[in-house]
C-alpha cells in the first residue's frame, strides 16, 4: 500500500488515488456511510414537509400554488447539475494527476454553487415579502426546514472544497488529499440529487397543487 | 514512538485521556461515563420507587417526580446503556477482528466527548431551574406546553450526544468492513461484532430521524417555529412517529450487543461452539431489518386507524421468530456442553428467562387491539424493564465481569460478583415482575403517585422493595471494582482459561498497538482452534514489521466542548439574556476553530518501528 | 443449585403471595373483571395470548433446567472438551416454523378484532336535523387535568362524572384541548388517545351485570403523562339503565337556573357570579362555544362523587379545593383566577355549589 507522503508524478499516480490507501478507503467508505444517515436525515424532512404543506391558520397565508414560480426555480436547478457536472471534471482531472485543471474546475463549482445560493436567498426573500415565514405557520416552518437544511448543506460544501482549494494550493495533489478532494465531490453530488428530490417534491408537486 | 506512554503520574494520566485516541482507552471512558450516568439514572430509579412505595406519599412533589421520572429514562438510554454498550464495543471488537485500531480513532475519541458533554450538558437542567419533565418520549404537545428549560436542556444535550454516538456508528461501520485481519471473513466474526456490526448499522439510519425530530422541536421551542403548533397548522402526532422510527430501532441498537455479548460467553464457558452460528448472524441481521418496520406499534392507540395498526401488529409478532430462533441456538449451545458458572455465566444463564418473559409480552403488547389495555400502563413499564433489565443490563453487567481483565488486567472477585449477581436477580423480578399485574389492574404509568382503596398498594409495596435490592447489588459491584484494582493481582492472555476468539490471544489489557503481527485467522473461534493443535499464540500473517499509529489529539475535547457551551448560548437567548447571544458565537467559535485546525494540519500518526519490540522484549511494556 | 431453587422459591411465593393478596384488581378499575364487550373481546385475546405464550415459557423452561442441571463442569470432567456442534438444521427448522404457526394464531384473531373494535359505522349515520340515526355519541373533551363530556344530540354538557346507559353501545368522539391526554376506563374497555389535532372515534359497551358488581360506578384514568397532575386526572363513570338514562337526560334538559335555596346559598350564587360564571357554568345546556368553557360544567355538582376528581365528596374537600387548589391538584389552571376568599365566603359559596342538584 503506497504511503501518504509520497511524491508522485502522473506515471506513478495510481488509477483510483481516492482509495489508495487503508486511511484512504476508510474514508471512502465512511463517507458513503454518512451519506446514508443523510438520506435517512432528509428522508425525515419530505416527510415532515408532505405532511405540513399547505398547513396554513387561516386563509390570509399564502400556499404552495401561490408561491412557487417555474423561472426562478428552473434556473436554479440547472446552476446545481451544471455543478455537480464541473464537479466530475474536477474529479477526471485529479485522477490523471492534472491538479492546475482540477482546481479550475473545482472554482467553477464553487462558483455555480454560490450563484445556487444567491437564487435561494433572493427567493426566500421574495416568500417572506409574499408573508411565507419560517414563523408564519407550519408550512412555513417545514418549507424552510427543508429547503433551508439544503441550502446551508450547499453552504457548507462550498466552504468545504474552498478551504481544501486554499490549503491545498501550494503542495498539489498526494494520497492524503487526494481522497479529501474525492469526498468532497461526493458530498457535492449528494447535494444535488436531494437538490432534485426537492425540486420534485416541493415545486413540481407544489405547482401543481 | 509517542512519548506518552511512559510518562508516569496523575497529571499525565489524566491529559492522556483526555487526548487518548486508543480504542482501549475510550473504551475505559465510555465505561466510566457510562457507569456514572448508570449510577446516577439508578439513584433516580430508587427515588421514584420510594415515593410509590405507599399510596399518597409526597416524598417528592408532582413536578419533581415528573423531572425524575423523564431523567430515568433518559438517563438510562441515552447516557448509561448506549455508552457502556460503545464501551464494550471499543474494547472487544477491533481486537475481535484482529485490528490495530478503529477505522477513524480521531473521530472516536470525538464520539465519546460528544456524548459525554451532551450528557453533562443535559444533567445540567437540574442545577438550572429544573429538568426535563415530559418523559422520554417528550411528546410534542406536552414539550410545548412545557414553561421551564428543561426541555430544552433535553434537547439541545440529546442532540449533542446524538452527533457523537452517529460518529462512533460510522466508525464501527468501517471498521468492521475494513480492518479485519487476514482470514476474517464476515462469517468467521464473533457473533459481538456482527451484533455491533448491525447495530452500527441501525445507529446511522436510525438516529437521523431523532436528530430532525429534536431540530424540529428546537426550532419551536427556541425559534418560534410551528411543526407542532396545532392553531398555526402543526401537527403534534408528527414528533410521535419521528421518535418512534427512532425509537424502536434504538430499542434493538441496545438488545443486540446484549446479544451478542451472551453468544460470547455461552460459548465460551459452555466450552462449546456457538450452536448454529449462521442463523444466528442471519437472525441478527433480520431483526435489525425488521427493527425498523414496527415503530407504529408504540402509537397503537393514537388513532391511526385498524389497518395501520393490524399492519403493524403482524411485523411486530415476526420479529418473535428470529428472537426465537436465538433463544433456542443459546440453549443447544449449553446442550451438551461443559458448562462453568463463572459470573458472566451466571448473568448470561439467568437472562434466558428473563428475556423470554419480556419478549412474550412484547407479543401480547404486539396484539394490537388488546394493546389499548396495556398501553401506558404498567404493564408496559413491565415488559421493557424485563427487555431492557433482563436482557441489557445484565449483559452489560455479564460484559463488565467478562471483558474486566480485558480491559483493566484484573480480574473482578467472583465471591462479590456472584453476590451482586444473585441480589441484582431477586431485586429485578421482585420489582418488575409485579408490575405486570398493576398494569393489568388499571395502573396507568407515569403517575407520580397515587390514591388509596384501588388495589395497587401491596404491588406498588413489593416492587419498591425489590428496587433497593439492585441498589444493593450494584454498591457491591463497586465494592469489588475498588477491592479488585487496589489488589491489583495481574492475569494473563486467557484468564477465563476457554477463550475462543482473538482478544484473548493477546495480553490483558493490551498493548496499545494490539497485535505486533496481524493474526491469520483460519476459521470461526480462531484462537480455540489454534489451542486445540496445542498452540497458545496466533499463527502471524505479516511478518515483523514497522506499525503505523494515529497522534493523540486534544481537539475531540475543544470541539465537544464548543458544542457545549454554544447550547447554554442558545438555550438562554429565548430569555433574551444580553449574554446569551454573544456565548452561543464563542461556544460555536471554539467549536469550528478546532474543526479548522483539524484540517488546515496535517495528522500523518507516528511509526513504532521494528527495533522498538526487539528492546520491548527485554523488558517492559510500551 | 439447592441455593438457587431455594431463592427461585422466595421470588415465587412472594408473587404468589400478593396476587392473592390482591386477586385481580378492583372490579371498578381492573382490567381482569371486564364489564363490557371491548373489554371482554380484549380479555379474551389476553387469555389467548397468555395461553400461548406459557407453551413457549414451558418449553423453554423445560429445556433450560435439563441443560443447567445436566451439563455442569464437575471436579469430574473438568479437562474435557464436548464435541463442537455446528448447528442442527432440522431443529432450526422446527423452532422457526412452530413460532410462526403459534404466531398465525395469534395474528388472526389480533386483526378481525382491531376492526370490530374500530368500526364506528353507525355513528356516522345522520339524520336531517344532523342528529346521529339510532346511536349515543358522546363528545369527550380532555383539558388540563379535567373532563368534559358532551352528548351533541341531546344538548347537554356534564363534566367529571360520566353518565351512559347500560348494555348498549356508546360512540365516542375523543379530542383534547390542551395537550395529549388519553381516555381509558380500564373495567370497560382500551383508551383511546385525545390529540390536539383532531378526533378520535370508538366505541364502548357497558354491561349491565358488571355494573351492578361496582354499584353502577367505574373509574376511569387518563394515561398519557400530561403534567403534574396526571396521576389525578380522574373520572367515573355513572352507568345507568337505558330507562333511568332516558330520566337522566330529561331532568338535565329541563335544569333550568338553579334557584339558591337559603341565604348562605344566595351569598354563594352572587360570589360565583362575580368570580367563577367567567370559565364555570351552572346550566347543562352551555351554548358557549367549546374555546370558551375554559373550566368544568357545574350543573349537576352536588350530585358529583368527587371534588376535583379525587377527593371525597363533602363540603370540607370543597373549602379544601376553593381555599388552595394548587395545593389539591398541583398545576390545573384554577390556581389565581380568583381573588381569595375568606372563611366565610368560602361556607357561602360551598353551600351554593353543594344545592347544584338534580333533584331539587
């Protein structure tokens, strides 16, 4: 099993460098895992969401078929899958070695993210304006839990392959970061296909009524 | 080769485990957390049996008991049986599966802090303006209605403590799928590490829906949200299914490694095999799965309707089958056996009745319509004191004798623990056994006390008489534990003399690298079988070679210890406290600057190189 | 092993001893003497249960005192080492199949009864004027530590005291107005849980021979801890013959204001119209709507069997309960509503709420 600290070159850089070595395919390996517990996390959350929707007071609070617009959440989505799709990049290019391309590629995920992010934000905003708050009623309170656990997931995954992006910067690609960069896209990825879930379940569903 | 090791003194001791990453050492640590917290849920335990030992008594006030009560069980759950089960767990199963240490050792030691200020932070709420009183459960409707903090308390230190056992799910995940020795198959583990292996399991599916459970109250209580507002459009039976999808499985996550740790002594004491070792893996495995289709079974009056409940009815009464199954394989394992009645022995062969009363009453409680009887009565607080008592309290106390030299190089005196053994028995039956009937007899539970002339007052008598005899029991037991460490008599590889898997290969306790050769394991009970050819060591699988050791680190404490500080921020800020606010940033400060210095640097551990074990074999432990 | 059987023998006789101290319970509050169809149907799938289980206690008992008492390591065959068995797999057969016939067993009677005992059909039966066809509904309200009970086609509300008709089935309509309570006559038949969010509907038979065994009272409990009091959220259950129930109704019906009879009385009617009118009536036809009865209906209360639900019914509980509520049931809502009342305030306005009679 080759050793963290290795230097390697594009010759020796082996095929699959995410999972190398033992720390390596512990990480993996532990990260799916989580990734499962996440599942079952917002798995908990639709069906938190299914049962409050339209859960309103009284007839004053706006529900699903008012609020949502296809435009604004459209755009949205194809920000994200164009993200986890430079996210694959990332990923091709950090396996053949090429960590310049990698890091590009990694910049404009953040970047497709953050734009994710600026959208939510302008969104929810527009709902709290339209009286949908995260206090105005239950469904207000589900909407933004859900939604919201999402966004500050995108969040978080943003800091998190930036702070690798900076740390990273100055010593290229070996065994020990190798994998961090790995699950890091993973994480994005996941990210996405709950992005999918809700863009389903709450806003095709909800626009449909 | 780390310096920590010898140093010497009570200062060093302490700072090693405060920054110890060992599997062996956290295990020690959940040990002593955990029997901390199993003290104090136990002294909790007396106070609620000495105020219904007599109709009308007023030993303590309606609020009071209602505190005590919901820190029973708790305490019970949360900070005794699942840290001692993980203290069992840290200790056996990387030595079970031949491994020099967990998958993730940095996120054990994080797992155990997590917990250990999530539980402090909770015990807390007695010291500040009372504890949580809406019982275990915490129903919705009842939390929200709930004036004082500590609710709040409860769910801010669950879900610290909630964070940590998740982790250390993972962790055992991982190491059970990646750091077996050579020859390990998955059908040649002990049956405590498939039982831990599945456990692990139902800890990360099950503990998510608790986490978005408590977040869900969180955000009403603190955030003034509305999940459970019903005039805002809430719905309270939302909290109920949440902490029961939770709930249940949380129910197997402590049975199996009782479990498992039984199919471990059976054997080993009846001499024997373990009888039908591959159904009872496949038996594991199915009550695992099942665990998870029958939370509902606790709702069955809540109006969910027949079909619901004649669903949930059957899957509850299948998960009798593969329970059976196990039942039967424990007695054939001593059918024919040479059976020695060592302590653990004792504990293991008194828990087949005990066990099998509780289990027949989880059936009768699983007839749903009959179930409207039972239901939050006594009843009910009979059958999962006879589940949880009678199956994971004995196996921990079974596992405490068992793995004791293990884990400490001592053995505990068997005289003491035969006497703990016998007054635990007669003190669990005379108190739970009882209970039945007052259930039966129109006893609801949870009522802090009750009226004269309804027929429960000799019941009621009986059942506190038999708590102060486990309360006996257990002062001996810690008796013996000082007795047994200031005596100090050091044992050998084997003190049980029929150990059959790979940690009893190996010193007591071991060194902290475990195995100085990776074993070759050639078969289920690897070291029985290399004892039957006359040898008393492993055959190796690698030859002598450098090891490679993960850093202590203190930072599992720092994180923790943010998280800890960050919930009386939060918990206060509702007051509108000006301090609170600025405490929740500091406390979530620490917590990610220890986060952040974890990743910006690099942890690579250290190597114990060859020529280290060549001077060890002169003289001394590393 | 004379040490073990002889302690095993202790625990025995010490359970024996107090079943037969206690037989099966209080015949008004016990679940083993059902006095209705529900909790005779549930009796009967207890018994079958039991039944069932003590076959598979027997075997496993059976089996267990051979193995103990037979494969003990002796001084004799200490160094012996018993064959390695892998498994059986005709036992393994046996003892899963049996298990799951024994279960079907089970299992069959367990669903056609979770149905029987939820069918409300006939509750749902309305007529024009919205009244329910041909049977009693009563609408039960659960609140901080007291009950209310409404029969909405009859248009009388009574609160603490239940009163229904013998050998006939009464529907039910449980909610809460609080937080979750849970509705349980335990003599009768299973609870039944009263949400905050909508209702729940079953239904419960009362038998007239059982009544008779209690003198027509059962106790009844909530059984889902709820705050302080829980342990005295109590009520009774008056049962009647469909006749006298017929009189009941209409004598409530036809309770119009209650007239104080002597002076104390009449100072007791002006203090509980100054201070308790606001959550408490005193007519069994309240039209305030259900937000608005905030407190127990007090039509009938000198004909209640308890104060507050647990104290003996006589004028000292009362003063007791009016001088210091929190005192009596820590945690209800009573506590500081109104001013204190003074020694004699306390006589008045006992007297008064003691003439709330029927029969007057």
């Amino acid at each position: 099993m080759a050793s963290v600290q290795e230097k390697f070159t594009e010759m020796t850089w082996p095929s699959s460098p995410e999972k190398a070595t033992l720390e390596a395919k512990n990480k993996f390996l532990g990260f799916w895992f989580f990734l499962g517990g996440e599942t079952v996390l917002f798995g908990s959350l639709f069906a938190t969401y299914l049962a409050l929707k339209d859960k309103v007071p009284d007839s004053s609070h706006p529900l699903a078929k008012d609020l949502y617009s296809m435009d604004l959440t459209f755009a949205a989505t194809m920000l994200l899958l164009t993200s986890s799709l430079t996210s694959v990049y990332a990923m091709y290019h950090m396996k053949n070695f090429n960590f310049q391309r990698m890091q590009a590629w990694l910049l404009i995920t953040v970047l497709l993210g953050a734009a994710f992010l600026g959208l939510e934000i302008y969104e929810f905003n527009h709902y709290v304006h339209e009286g949908h708050k995260f206090t105005s009623s239950a469904f207000g309170s589900a909407f933004y839990s859900l939604v919201g656990f999402h966004g500050g997931h995108v969040a978080f995954g943003l800091l998190w392959i930036l702070s690798l992006m900076v740390r990273n910067a100055k010593r290229g690609l070996d065994l020990y970061n190798a994998p961090k960069f790995y699950v890091a896209s993973l994480y994005w990825h996941f990210i996405d296909v709950v992005w999918v879930f809700i863009f389903t379940v709450v806003y095709l569903m909800g626009m449909v009524g | 080769m780390s310096t920590y090791a010898h140093k010497k003194g009570f200062g060093a001791t302490i700072w090693d485990y405060l920054t110890t990453v060992d599997h062996k050492k956290i295990g020690i640590l959940y040990l002593m957390a955990g029997g901390f917290f199993f003290l104090v849920g136990g002294l909790e335990a007396l106070f609620i049996r000495v105020q219904l030992a007599v109709p009308n008594n007023d030993f303590v006030s309606a609020g009071l008991y209602n505190e005590i009560l919901t820190m029973h069980g708790t305490t019970m759950i949360f900070l005794a049986a699942m840290p001692l089960i993980f203290a069992f767990m840290n200790a056996a199963v990387p030595l079970q599966i031949g491994a020099r240490d967990v998958a993730f050792p940095f996120l054990n030691s994080l797992g155990f802090w997590l917990f250990f200020f999530g539980g402090v932070f909770l015990n807390c709420s007695w010291f500040l303006g009372g504890a949580p009183d809406a019982g275990w459960t915490s129903y919705a409707s009842l939390t929200m209605e709930a004036h004082t903090h500590g609710v709040d308390f409860y769910i801010l230190g669950l879900q610290i403590s909630g964070i940590g056992t998740l982790i250390g799910g993972i962790n055992f995940l991982v190491t059970i799928v990646n750091m077996r020795a050579p020859g390990m198959t998955y059908m040649r583990m002990p049956l405590f590490t498939w039982s831990s292996f599945v456990t692990s399991a139902l800890i990360l599916f099950a503990f998510p829906a608790l986490t978005v459970g408590l977040f869900l109250l969180m955000f009403d209580r603190l955030f003034g949200a509305n999940f459970f507002d019903v005039a805002a459009g809430g719905n309270t039976i939302i909290w109920e299914h949440l902490f029961w999808i939770f709930g249940h499985p949380e129910v197997y996550i402590l049975i199996l490694p009782a479990f498992g740790i039984f199919s471990e002594i059976f054997a080993t004491f009846s001499r024997k095999r373990l009888f039908g070792y591959s159904s009872m893996v496949f038996a594991t495995v199915l009550i695992g799965f099942l665990g998870f289709m029958v939370w509902a079974h606790h709702m069955f009056t809540v109006g969910m309707g027949p079909i619901a409940n004649a669903i949930f009815a059957v899957a509850t009464m299948a998960i009798a089958v593969p329970t059976g199954i196990k039942i039967f394989n424990w007695l054939f394992t001593m059918w024919g056996g040479n059976i020695k009645f060592t302590t653990p022995m004792l504990y293991a062969v008194a828990f087949i009745p005990s066990f099998v009363a509780g289990g027949v009453t989880g059936i009768m409680n699983a007839v749903a319509a009959a179930d409207y009887q039972y239901h939050d009565s006594y009843f009910v607080v009979a059958h999962f004191h006879y589940v949880i008592v009678g199956g994971v309290v004995l196996a921990l106390l079974a596992g405490t004798h068992y793995y004791w030299p293990k884990m400490f190089g001592t053995l505990l005196n068997e005289t003491l623990g035969k006497i703990t053994f016998w007054l635990f028995l007669i003190g669990f039956h005379l108190t739970f056994f009882i209970q039945h009937f007052l259930g039966l007899m129109g006893m609801p539970r949870r009522v802090f006390t009750y009226l004269p002339n309804q027929g429960w007052e000799t019941g009621n008598l009986i059942s506190s008489i038999g708590a102060f005899f486990m309360g006996i029991a257990v002062i001996i037991l810690l008796i013996n534990v000082v007795m047994t460490q200031v005596k100090n008599v050091r044992v050998g590889n084997d003190p049980w003399g029929d150990g059959r898997s790979l940690e009893w290969a190996i010193p007591s306790p071991p060194p902290f690298y475990n195995f100085k050769q990776l074993p070759l394991v050639r078969g289920l009970d690897p070291f029985w079988i290399e004892k039957m050819e006359g040898k008393t060591e492993m055959t190796p699988a690698e030859p002598l070679g450098d090891i490679h050791m993960p850093n202590p680190s203190f930072l599992p404490v720092t994180i923790s210890f943010g998280l800890f500080v960050a919930a009386f921020g939060a918990l206060y800020h509702v007051d509108g406290k000006d301090w609170a606010l600025p405490v929740l940033f500091v406390g979530m400060g620490i917590t990610l600057i220890s986060m952040l210095l974890r990743s910006v640097k690099d942890d690579h551990g250290f190597h114990i190189h060859k020529e280290d074990f060549e001077n060890e074999d002169k003289g001394g432990r590393a | 092993m004379r040490k073990r059987l002889h302690k095993w023998r202790l625990i025995s006789i010490f359970a024996i001893l107090a079943l037969a101290l206690s037989g099966c319970g209080e015949p008004f509050l016990s679940t083993l003497t059902p006095a209705g169809e529900v909790a005779k149907k549930q009796y009967d799938l207890m018994i079958l249960s039991t039944v069932i289980m003590v076959l598979v206690i027997i075997v496993v008992t059976v089996i267990f005192i051979y193995v103990i008492a037979r494969f003990r390591r002796t001084k004799k065959n200490e160094n012996s080492i018993p064959r390695q068995v892998e498994g059986n797999h005709k036992l393994e057969i046996i003892w899963t199949v049996i298990p799951i016939l024994l279960l079907l067993v089970l299992a069959v009677p367990t669903v056609s009864y979770t149905f029987q005992l939820a069918d409300v059909s006939p509750m749902k039966q309305k007529d024009k004027d919205g009244k329910t066809k041909d049977a009693l509904v009563v609408n039960v309200r659960a609140n901080l530590y007291w009950w209310e009970f409404e029969y909405p086609d009859l248009g009388i509300i009574t609160s603490q005291d239940l009163f229904v008709p013998t050998d006939k089935k009464v529907y039910f309509n449980v909610k809460s107005s609080d937080v979750k309570h849970s509705f349980w006559i335990p003599a009768v038949g299973g609870k039944t849980d009263t949400n905050p969010e909508g209702e729940n509907q079953f239904w419960l038979e009362f038998d007239s021979k059982g009544s008779e065994k209690v003198q027509n009272q059962f106790y009844g409990k909530c059984a889902e801890l709820c705050g302080p009091s829980h342990a005295y959220m109590d009520f009774k259950v008056q049962t009647l013959s469909q006749d006298d129930f017929n009189q009941w109704t209409q004598d409530m019906k036809n309770l119009k204001k209650p007239a104080a009879v002597g002076d104390l009385a009449k100072e007791g009617e002006e203090i509980y119209n100054k201070s308790c009118i606001g959550c408490h009536a005193n007519t069994a036809n309240d039209a305030r709507p259900e937000k608005a009865r905030t407190a127990p209906n007090l039509a009938n209360f000198g004909d209640r069997t308890r104060i507050a639900g647990i104290l003996e019914h006589n004028e000292e509980n009362l003063r007791k309960w009016l001088q210091d509520p929190e005192k009596v049931k820590p945690g209800n809502l009573m506590t500081g509503k109104y001013q204190k009342l003074d020694d004699h305030e306390l006589d008045a306005l006992t007297a008064y709420l003691m003439g709330l009679k029927l029969e007057q």
